[in-house]
C-alpha cells in the first residue's frame, strides 16, 4: 500500500516519511485521504517505522556510549592494576633489601662491635675509630710476644693455685696481671676472668664477682658467639628464597651438607680462638 494524499489545486502525490508525525493534522487542513481506512492502516505503518528508526538509534548511540565507557573502565582499572603491581614490586624489593642489610649485619656488623665494646681495653684502644682499618686490624688474630705471653701464663698458674688454697687476696693479685699483660688473648683472661670471680666471691666482694662473671659473659658474646652466625644463615636463606619467589623453602640433602661444613668450620675456629664462657 502508498500513501496518497489529494491536495486541492494539485495533483495527487506519495507520502514522505518526513510528513508522517503531522500527516492526521496535514490530511484534515489541506487535502483528504484516497482509499478510506487502507490509507490510515499505511500512515499508522508508516509513523510506527519512523519511531522504531529513531529507537534503534538511540540503541545504537546508548550500546556506542556504554562501549566507550567500558574502554575507559579497562583502562582505568588496567592502570590501577599496573600501579598497585609497581607498588607491590617496591614493597618487595624494599623487603628483600632490608634482609640482605640483615644478613651482613648479623654476620659481621653486630659480632664485631659487639667484641670491640666488650672485650679488654688495650693501650692505644682510646684512639680507635669503628670501623677503621686499624680497628678491624685490631679485631683479627695477631702474633702475641713470647715472653709476654710466659709471664702471663705464670701468673695465671698462681693465681689459681692461690684460689685453690683459699688465699683469695693473693689470687686476686696474681689474676688481674693477666688483663694488663694481654688484654686481647681471649683464653687466658676468660680464664683468669671465672677465677676472679671465684676469687671476690670467695673474699666476700658480691659487686666484684658480680662484674667479673658479666665480663666473661658478655665477651663470650662477641665475634665467638655462634649465635649470630646462625641468625645470618636463617635471614639469608630466607632472603634466597624470597629472591627466587619460593613460598616453599624446602630444606634439601644439598643444604644439609652445606650446614655440616659450615658448623665444623666454626667449631674448629672456636676451638682454635677461644669458646665462649669456657676455660681453655
């Protein structure tokens, strides 16, 4: 069916689209429709196609609006995702660093400034700076006198006999020359230092056989703690694994022998150097 509209004065024409939304008030004004209610049925047709053109318009402008905006969401949160990644890769790093720093300072930084703080003062020890190389020189095994080294055993030999005795005044005496003589040999004056203690004690001066036992304790504390050494061994692992990104940390046969070479090392330069709180 065509949409005929008869227009007084003219000829009879075809309906366009664009007059569908005024043709009931165009028709009425200006002309009158040929073919009664078939005429009515087109027009009706016709401003129905016209509204679902505009609707599907508008779905395509609303279904292009929400794709834009479904862009710039994957964006935004592809950007945020990126961002909270560089920050989790910083925190990490950050992390991993902070264990390393630990690693070095239990292993070195704390058993050594730990043995310069506590072990005996020795002449020329005022003008030491940390962490000079005349400081870490003096923190090393060096050559002792012999006839220092003579003198000093002697006194200790007296000293305990004397403490054996009972004459806690000449045991004192005897002992304490040992400090002086040599400050930086740990065994002797560990040695000397636990008969000292026994030696006030048995003299009645608590504060004195208090002072002694802590220097022994505390100079047991420093490079010879093994301590420290197995703190540094369990951060650096940790830090390894932590490198690697291995939540795991399985404890294999190859680590396990490592470990056994590691601990004779050590006890074998504790034996050579002196063991910490005891007398040999």
């Amino acid at each position: 069916m065509q949409n005929v509209v008869v227009v007084p004065g003219g000829a009879p024409r075809r309906l366009r689209r664009s007059d569908a939304r005024s043709s009931a008030s165009f028709i009425r004004a200006r002309g009158r429709t040929v073919g009664g209610p078939v005429t009515m049925v087109a027009l009706a047709t016709t401003r129905a196609r016209a509204v679902s053109v505009k609707a599907t318009r508008r779905r395509r402008t609303d279904g292009a609006v929400k794709m834009k905006m479904g862009r710039m969401s994957t964006s935004t949160k592809s950007f945020d995702e990126e961002r909270v990644s560089d920050e989790t890769s910083i925190d990490r790093r950050a992390m991993l660093g902070g264990k390393v720093a630990f690693v070095f300072g239990e292993a070195i930084a704390f058993p050594w400034l730990t043995e310069s703080a506590t072990r005996p003062k020795a002449p020329g020890d005022a003008a030491l700076r940390p962490l000079s190389a005349a400081w870490v020189r003096s923190l090393l095994p060096a050559e002792r006198d012999l006839e220092t080294m003579r003198e000093a055993n002697e006194a200790l030999e007296k000293g305990e006999r004397a403490l054996s005795e009972g004459d806690a005044g000449r045991a004192i005496e005897e002992l304490s020359k040992i400090e002086t003589l040599v400050p930086r040999e740990y065994k002797l004056n560990q040695r000397a230092g636990l008969a000292l203690s026994e030696a006030h004690k048995l003299a009645g001066n608590n504060n004195e056989y208090l002072e002694y036992k802590n220097r022994v304790w505390w100079w047991g504390r420093g490079l010879r703690w093994p301590g420290w050494y197995i703190i540094a061994y369990l951060s650096a692992r940790s830090a390894y694994f932590d490198a690697k990104d291995d939540d795991d940390a399985t404890f294999t046969m190859q680590e396990a022998g490592i470990l056994v070479v590691l601990w004779i090392g050590l006890l074998f330069l504790l034996v050579a150097y002196g063991l910490p709180d005891y007398q040999i």
